[in-house]
C-alpha cells in the first residue's frame, strides 16, 4: 500500500471512494437528499480542486496496486489546529489498516498540531477508529445540514 499526497489527475478517484463510502456509512442515519447535497457540494470537482490548491490542506491518498482505495483530508483552523475533516476508505477495504495509516501520516505531517474530528453521533465505527488511535471526546453537538439536523460528537488530540 501507498500513502501519498492526492493530485488533481486523482479528483475522480476521491469522487468514486466518497460516493460508495458515503452511502454506506450514513445510508441508515442521514436523509439520502442530505447525502446527495453534502456529496454534490464537499466532492465536486471545484471543492476538491480547491483542497488541492490550498497548501495548508493536506489531502491523502491510500493506492493499492494502482487504485485508490482511500483518502484522508485535515483542513487548518487558526487557534485550534487541524480539523480531520475525511477518512473514508472503501469498504472491501476496511478494517486492514488502511485508514490507520492515512491518520498516521496526517499526523507526521502536522507533528505539533492539536487534531480533531467531527463525527455522526450514530456513526460508531468512525467514533472506535478515532478512539482507538487516542482521540477523546470534547462534546456533543448539533448540526444544521441541507434542511436536517443531525447529532455529532467533536473528538480531539493533543
């Protein structure tokens, strides 16, 4: 397995992981209007491209055997450090690892930074992996998204 720094030539790549795991993951606990919306907004090409742009935004790849099978993102938040915004791994390829290394190598990369996360209430696997690689939870919260208010818990790391 391969963890690099995505480039424009993987946007498509990155749209293909986002949109199998996303139906997946919240296909139970989000509104597939609400997931349809957040997937045309945060994986469009332009928002994408835009991360890729922005040399404060670490976007990671994971590639096995030439396909991206994952990536990870962490986005800049002045007095707060870097937030987790993605990991998303496809799920014929979960639980091998791979999102364990991407959150390693987010983490080496910003060596110093506090690192958090927001993650779906109901979304117990994401909350597990976090937990497990030492992020403790700060608060619950609720969020406003597309016309639905759904339940979050911000994780964080020092």
């Amino acid at each position: 397995m391969k963890i690099r720094k995505a480039t424009h030539e993987d946007i498509l790549d990155i749209q293909q992981v986002a949109h199998i795991t996303w139906h997946t993951t919240y296909e139970r606990t989000m509104r597939p209007d609400t997931r349809a919306n957040i997937l045309a907004e945060f994986y469009s090409e332009e928002s994408l491209a835009s991360s890729l742009n922005n040399d404060k935004t670490i976007l990671l790849v994971a590639e096995l055997e030439g396909c991206i099978v994952g990536f990870a993102q962490a986005l800049p938040h002045p007095c707060s450090g870097y937030e987790v915004t993605r990991i998303y791994i496809l799920p014929s390829y979960q639980r091998q690892g791979i999102g364990a290394h991407l959150l390693a190598e987010l983490s080496q990369a910003l060596s110093g930074q506090c690192l958090w996360a927001i993650v779906e209430k109901d979304n117990q696997p994401a909350l597990n992996f976090y937990q497990k690689h030492g992020f403790v939870q700060r608060r619950e919260l609720q969020l406003p998204l597309f016309g639905e208010t759904l339940p979050f818990v911000e994780l964080t790391k020092q």
